[in-house]
C-alpha cells in the first residue's frame, strides 16, 4: 500500500471513531436513556441481592460457614499454643477530650460481634446496589462508637465507598462510586447518598442479607 492510501485509510479510521465516540457522547446525554441505564441497573442489581439473599438463607450455605468458623477457630487454637506468652505492659489510660478527638469507641459486646462478624463476610452493600461485588471491605459505623448498640448499626463498605475517593477516571465510569466520609471534595452523606440510598436503607439489607433480625428500634 502506498504511502497515500495508507493516510487515507487512517484517516478514514479516524473519522470512524471520531463519529462513534460523538455518538456515544449524545447518547449518554439524553435523560431518557440515562434514565434507561438507570433502571436497567437497579433492576439487575436488585435480582442480584435477591439471589444473596436467598443463597445466604440456605441450609447448604450456613452449613458451609459453620465448617468454615470451626476450621478458623481449630486454626488460630494452634497458633495460639505455638506461641509464646506475651509481657504485657501496663499504660496508664487516659480521659478523652471534651471534644471526642482521640476517642475509638468502646468494645463490642458479644452480641454486637456477633452481628459484625456476620456482616464482615458480606461483599460492599453499596457496590451491590449497582450490579456490582467488591468483597474487600471494611464495616462503616452509621452512627458513631460510643452509644449504646452504636457496634449494631455497621454497613460493610469497600475503600472507595468508605473513606478513599476512587481514581478520577473510574469514577468518570462509575460516577456512584463516592466515599461516605468526604476525601477532599469528592463524596460525602449527602453524595453518598444520592448516589447508594441512605445508611440506614444499606444497613437494613445488609442485615437481610447476612440473615441477621434487625430490630427497627434500633
């Protein structure tokens, strides 16, 4: 081919996608089909949770994660026996400020341990609200450490949906994925929420899902 034609055929190329990509422009700006996507991915995202939901509720799946829990608490009992005893060290405690800077909260309970352990298996409830499964998570107090239950009212969120704004070019593709806890200007409860539904709407179908009562007193 000849010098020529190959600019042509490159050039031919080029107004190809140049044309596909104005295309694609327009149509993602039309509310309509916006509003298409939209409902197409809510509606896959909500037979998704359904299916969870109905796995997780399963004989065979519960069965399956007792065996699991045995082997890991077997497993950390043979860890324990080869190590050595520790010296511990006592530290002083100290007050926390009247401004609860500093302040981590109080232990769980048991019962709330309970609860968390069930809800740290599930995969990022805000990601699931979108077709999507992260499973590295970490679980998001809705309404702080220190109240009574506060251990309770946890939703299990992935770094992107928690405290880390995603890469500028992934949330151009997900534009839902935004941090509960503002990273710089990006995210936000208030964002957070426009995109994912409200903390307490992922909370009551993260316990759903995790097969966990919850108590609308809560």
């Amino acid at each position: 081919m000849e010098a020529s034609q190959y600019q042509a055929a490159r050039e031919k190329q080029a107004r190809a996608l140049q044309r596909q990509r104005e295309k694609q422009a327009a149509k993602q700006a039309d509310p309509e089909y916006r509003q298409q996507q939209f409902d197409k991915q809510q509606a896959s995202a909500s037979r998704m949770i359904a299916r969870q939901i109905e796995r997780r509720n399963s004989p065979e799946w519960k069965a399956e994660q007792r065996v699991k829990a045995l082997k890991r608490a077997v497993s950390a009992s043979e860890r324990l026996k080869e190590k050595k005893p520790a010296r511990i060290t006592a530290k002083p405690q100290t007050r926390a400020s009247a401004s609860g800077k500093g302040l981590k909260g109080r232990a769980p309970t048991a019962a709330e341990r309970v609860v968390m352990n069930a809800l740290g298996k599930l995969p990022c409830i805000a990601c699931l609200q979108h077709g999507k499964e992260s499973p590295r998570i970490s679980l998001h107090h809705i309404d702080g450490r220190t109240k009574p239950g506060a251990h309770l009212l946890q939703i299990p969120l992935c770094v992107y949906h928690h405290q880390h704004a995603a890469p500028e070019n992934v949330r151009a593709e997900f534009p839902w994925l935004v941090p509960v806890h503002a990273d710089g200007i990006t995210g936000g409860k208030a964002e957070f929420t426009r995109y994912n539904g409200t903390e307490k709407e992922l909370m009551v179908k993260s316990y759903s899902l995790a097969g966990l009562l919850f108590d609308a007193q809560t």
